[in-house]
C-alpha cells in the first residue's frame, strides 16, 4: 500500500494566464492549487515524490458554466507566476544598493 499526502496552498496571479491543461485563458486573480505526492520506500526517512498538481478553476458563466480541475505542470505554473508572485512572502528582503 503506498501512502500519499495532497497539500492545498494559494497562488495569486497578478495577469491574466494560461496553462496546459486548462480549455481557456483565465483572469487575474487567487486559485487553489493541489499537489499529490507518494512517499519514497523504504528509506530510512521521509521522502515524496510529487505525483501530480492540480488548480482548482471557479465556475464559468453560462449554461455550461461548471468547475473544473485541471491536471497542471508544476513548472509551467511557477513560469506562469512570475519572479513577484513566485517569492516566498517569509523571506527576508534583499538588501537594496543605494
């Protein structure tokens, strides 16, 4: 039996994007993004490998207008993120040369 873990974090994109995987350029704007990983054996600790990423989509407007997820390469996201978005928010600042 292999044992996985799925973790959820926020991403927020500043422009509009586009990724493999999804049917349509999206707004700017928060989404939801899943990664699954499946724990490496047998090691003498804890090591995952990721297995898949997924973005959660809102609902579009109109008659066919339903959720969707759609299976993302995690790469391409962090591209599509940009430097500003892609910065950890806990790191320190860099010192500025003035």
């Amino acid at each position: 039996m292999t044992t996985t873990r799925t973790t959820i974090k926020t991403v927020t994109f500043t422009h509009p994007f586009a990724l493999r995987g999804m049917d349509a350029e999206r707004p700017a704007g928060t989404y939801v993004v899943e990664t699954d990983e499946e724990l490496i054996e047998p090691l003498s600790f804890a090591a995952y490998r990721r297995i898949a990423t997924w973005i959660r989509l809102p609902q579009q407007a109109g008659p066919d207008g339903g959720a969707q997820t759609a299976l993302i390469d995690p790469d391409e996201l962090n591209e599509a993120l940009g430097p500003v978005e892609r910065a950890d928010p806990a790191a320190p600042a860099s010192p500025s040369s003035t």
